[in-house]
C-alpha cells in the first residue's frame, strides 16, 4: 500500500502544476500578439493590432451556450462599454469541433448580425488562442492593461446564472480600476459555462 501511494502523489503533483502552468495569471503577459484570426466581416486582426493605449479586453464565447445566451444582453453592454472607456475588445470562438455546426464561420455572422455586435467576433482555428490563454469556458473574460498585462480574469458579474441577482459587476468595475490608475479590486472570479469545445488529439 505504501509503495502506490508516493507514485499516486507525485502524479498528482505533476496534474496540478500541468494545469496551473496551462493558465494566464494575473500579472502575465498578453500571449500570442501577432497571431491573426479572421472576423465575421472577413478582416483579419491580431491581439496587438486591437490594443489600444488604454489596454484590452479579450472573450471567449460562442453561438449557442446556454451561459452565453444567458449573459448575451449583459456582453453587448460590457463590451460596449469597454470600447467607450478606449480599451480594445474583440469576442473570440474556439469552439473548433463544432466548426461545421453551430459555430460554423456562417453560423457566426448571423449571431453577430442577430446581437448587433460592432466589434470583431473572430475564428480562432484550432483553439490555438484558447490554449495560450488557458480559457476553459464560455463566456470567460480576459482584461489586459495598457503594458498588456493581465488585471482581471473570470465572469462578466457575480452572477453568470441569473442577471435578476447581480450584485457586483467585476469586469465593470475592473475596467474603472484600471483606468483609474488603482489596483483591481476583485481581479478574478469564477468563469460559468460551456467548456470550450476542443478537437480531440490523437
């Protein structure tokens, strides 16, 4: 008995820290700055062509999430606000298995259309960008500062389930921070929704 316990720990030592090193922390650098992703009006940007000297605000989401349908109303109003405060923003979809289905690139541009988005709702193939960040969910937010660092990581507000009880709206609140020259109050909070759907490697 004692023989399997001390291999059983050490691999779960090594489980943890895969994960934890898989994951941005605040203080982290933007990660990925040239990689070029396609939007759903055909442009093609880049994490360093979207920031602005007042930093940016990177999603992750999709079409069709529960989580995502849920706090829709409450991303077109944070991010709307983001870009008024002069940070950059863009929505990013990784769900690359179901790229031929409900997150298909045509699929996309009618949410877009749908929700009225006026920023960049972007393709990443192969969830290359979702894998540099450590994003699991959708939605799951990411704000950089103006040095591109990362301040605040996590929910919209402190209730992704039911808008009726927000009582704290984080990214709002970090983004006020920010600009303001102060320290993030609460810079991360627990991410609620979908897992991002990866393409199973052989």
């Amino acid at each position: 008995m004692k023989k399997l316990l001390f291999p059983l720990a050490v691999m779960a030592i090594i489980t943890m820290a895969f994960v934890a090193d898989g994951s941005l922390a605040i203080g982290d650098a933007l990660p990925m700055k040239s990689y070029t992703m396609k939007t759903v009006d055909n442009q093609q940007v880049s994490l360093a062509g979207l920031m602005t000297e007042k930093g940016l605000l990177v999603m992750f989401s999709c079409n069709t999430c529960p989580y995502v349908i849920k706090n829709q109303d409450r991303t077109n109003q944070i991010m709307a606000y983001a870009k008024s405060q002069g940070l950059g923003v863009v929505v990013v979809n990784s769900n690359e298995a179901y790229r031929t289905s409900e997150d298909s690139f045509d699929a996309m541009k009618d949410y877009a259309k749908e929700q009225g988005y006026t920023w960049p709702y972007a393709v990443d193939n192969n969830h290359q960008l979702a894998d540099a960040f450590g994003a699991t969910r959708t939605p799951e937010c990411y704000l950089f500062n103006t040095a591109g660092t990362l301040v605040y990581h996590g929910a919209i507000d402190d209730s992704p389930s039911d808008a009726s009880s927000v009582k704290r709206e984080h990214l709002k609140f970090a983004i006020n921070e920010m600009n303001a020259g102060k320290d993030i109050s609460v810079n991360t909070s627990r991410s609620v929704g979908c897992a991002i759907k990866r393409v199973k490697k052989s």
